[in-house]
C-alpha cells in the first residue's frame, strides 16, 4: 500500500460531553475548551459506543466515569458516577455493549494515575488496570479483571462469546471469554511490540488494532531498571513525553495491524515521508467501507485511508 495517495485528512471539533449537575457557567467556560490543563474538569471521552436499539450513546469519560447520552439529549448523565458509593473513577476507557443480556463493559486504566499522567503509568510499571461490567438491571459494577497493565481497548467478537481486550503497557492483545466453556478464563492472544491503543473488529474478519507507538527504549530502561525508572519519574514529565515520543519515532512506519483471532498479521499499515510526521500517535482505527477511520487523542482532526 502508498498511504501517500490514499490519505485524507478532515479537521473536526472533539465534542465534549458536559456533565449535569454543574451551574451553568461551568458548562459554558467548558464548552469548546481545548486548554488541557482542565481536562480534570470538562472531562474527556474516551471510549464511545451507540446502543443501536435505543439510540443512545454510550460514554467511558476518563475523568467522570460511565456516562449515557440520549438520541433527543445535550446534556450526558452518569450511570456509574462512584465506585461502589465510595471514589470516583480515575480512568475511565474502553467500552463495549452486550445487547444480548444489556451489559455494558468497559476498562479502567489505572486506579492510581490519571489520564493526563497516563507516561507515569508506563514508566512506574503500574498495573492496577481493571475490566469491568456495569449491570444495567441491577445499577451494580462487577470486577472481572484486575492486575492490568494499562487496561486500554475492548472489543466484543461477533458472536458474542468473548472481549478482546489490550494491555497497553505489555504490548498485549487479551481474550476474556464471557460465554461458552470457557467463562471467566483470560488468555494472552499476541503480544506487539508497540504500545497498542484501542481495538476494533474488521467487517473483513479479524479486528484492528491502532499502535500508539514503538515500545521505545524509555519504557524498557524504567521497566528493566528500577533507578532508571525512579530518575525518570522525578523528571518533568513534558520533558519525558518530548523525549519518548522523538525516541519512538525512530524507524517508525506502521500504525496499525489488522490480527486474525489467533492473533496473527493479516494487514498492516505503514506510513512514509511527510504523512508519517503529521502522526504524532494513533489512538484507534475504524473500517467502514473499504476506508480505515484513523483517530488520534494528540491530534485536532481524523484521517482516512483508503484501503
């Protein structure tokens, strides 16, 4: 493939969904903010899902927890604003609905790090990430899965039976099976060696896998020495960031596999020239007719490729 004919890119405005019960100047100071330093505040979306029966959307907001937006709404109301009544969530990710039983299933980063700390949580090798079910019914969340390195992307097969989910932090695809014999049991799938981001299923068969970036040698010094980790970690961290990212970018062409469910490489694509310095990472990809729909949370607009 010659990604340098078939890319598009398209310059969007990243909806933000404002929280209720806040007083009306909060929402509106909110409103179209891009000043990340209050991204605590107005929140920020990560995972999305419509419910295609019902019409609503569906929210994992990093900072404000599992929220739900109405087809006539402007406003987003919580689901699961507070864990078990007792802390907010302080990751909020991925998301996945189960429209068999009403499920909905999401992950939770890290219960030490917030999303704007989201380095440290690569550098200090924390793996407090978490899958969890939220029931509907019941208005109760369940823990499935914890001891998570950087719990990040999920996706449901077609058939229902099983999540994928990803491991940031490992490089890892993972298979939690919620159906079948196999209930309850997690198995590694493939493990890359990029930092994977968000998962997508293809209509091609197989599910997409969009790569943040190398595993660069920043993560692998903190991870394999405790000292290296420990300086790094006293760093300011934009320093760290600046460094990781021109540190991965070195040789850097691939940003996103299409695996079979047995995790081998169907497709990849790369990326030369001029488009590989306009990606600074790339959070998840989409496949809708014969186009991939290429995301990215450090960039103001989408791509497209033509496949």
């Amino acid at each position: 493939m010659t990604p340098s004919d078939t890319m598009s890119w398209t310059e969007y405005t990243m909806p933000i969904f404002f929280l209720s019960g806040h007083p009306p100047h909060w929402l509106d100071s909110c409103r179209g903010s891009q000043d990340p330093g209050r991204e605590h505040e107005c929140g920020r979306p990560l995972g999305l899902k419509f419910n295609n029966e019902t019409g609503e959307l569906y929210v994992a907001d990093a900072y404000h927890g599992l929220r739900v937006v109405g087809p006539d709404d402007h406003v987003s109301r919580p689901l699961v604003p507070e864990w078990q009544g007792s802390r907010p969530f302080s990751f909020a990710n991925g998301i996945e609905i189960d429209y068999e039983t009403g499920a909905i299933y999401f992950t939770e980063t890290s219960t030490r790090f917030q999303r704007r700390e989201f380095l440290n949580i690569v550098i200090s090798g924390d793996n407090t990430g978490r899958l969890l079910k939220y029931d509907p019914k019941s208005n109760q969340v369940e823990v499935l899965v914890d001891g998570l390195s950087f719990a990040n992307g999920l996706a449901m097969s077609k058939d229902g039976t099983y999540l994928l989910l990803v491991e940031t932090t490992t490089g890892k695809i993972l298979r939690y099976w919620i159906k079948t014999q196999k209930a309850s049991i997690l198995e590694e799938v493939v493990q890359l060696p990029w930092f994977p981001d968000n998962i997508k299923m293809s209509p091609r068969g197989g599910f997409w896998v969009g790569l943040h970036a190398k595993r660069g040698k920043i993560a692998e010094w903190s991870i394999s020495y405790p000292w290296v980790r420990r300086l790094i970690l006293k760093l300011p961290m934009r320093h760290v960031q600046r460094a990781s990212w021109l540190l991965n970018q070195l040789g850097r062409q691939v940003i996103a596999l299409r695996l079979s469910e047995d995790g081998k490489t169907i497709e990849a694509v790369s990326v030369h020239g001029a488009i590989q310095k306009v990606f600074k990472s790339v959070s998840e990809v989409e496949e809708r007719n014969g186009s991939l729909w290429i995301g990215s949370v450090m960039s103001p607009f989408l791509g497209v490729y033509r496949l």
